[in-house]
C-alpha cells in the first residue's frame, strides 16, 4: 500500500541544478541520471536506482524536464529536474 503512495511523494520534488551553457542558449555536458540518484538521496533523503530510469536517457537542456522512474511492478514515479544556466 505505501508503494503506491511514493509516486504522490515525487510530484512535489523538483531536483536543481545548475549547468554552463554557450553563447547561443545551449548547454554544455548533461545532466546524467547518477546525478540525479545523488541529488535525490542527499536533498531528500530519497534511495532510488538510476538503472530504474524509464527513458534511459540524460537531461541535456536548460529548463524543466521530466524522468520516469519504475519503482515498483507497475508503480512508476516521476522526478522533475530543473536545469538553470550558470552565471
């Protein structure tokens, strides 16, 4: 029963962080989902496997970005990243 609760727990985290970006509105690098696995465990006390990650993939732009986690059989959360330029 509690494991159906923890999606309602991710829908209020949004992880931050802060990236280099060029002249032109891109950014540099990504933000990869083992940074996340740590932002997530050290700002909210939250233990999640970044293998879990449904998209497989890394934040690779400023803005708001959301990944799917599978927690559980059938029981998916999911994280919003926010990635800022950094000034």
């Amino acid at each position: 029963q509690n494991a159906h609760e923890i999606p309602a727990t991710f829908a209020n985290i949004t992880v931050e962080f802060e990236a280099k970006g060029s002249g032109d509105g891109r950014m540099f690098g990504t933000i990869s989902t083992k940074q996340i696995e740590e932002e997530l465990k050290a700002k909210f006390g939250i233990e999640i496997d970044r293998r879990k990650c449904v998209e497989k993939m890394a934040v690779d732009h400023f803005g708001y970005s959301k990944l799917k986690f599978d927690l559980y059989k059938g029981i998916i959360g999911t994280v919003t990243v926010h990635v800022s330029e950094k000034k």
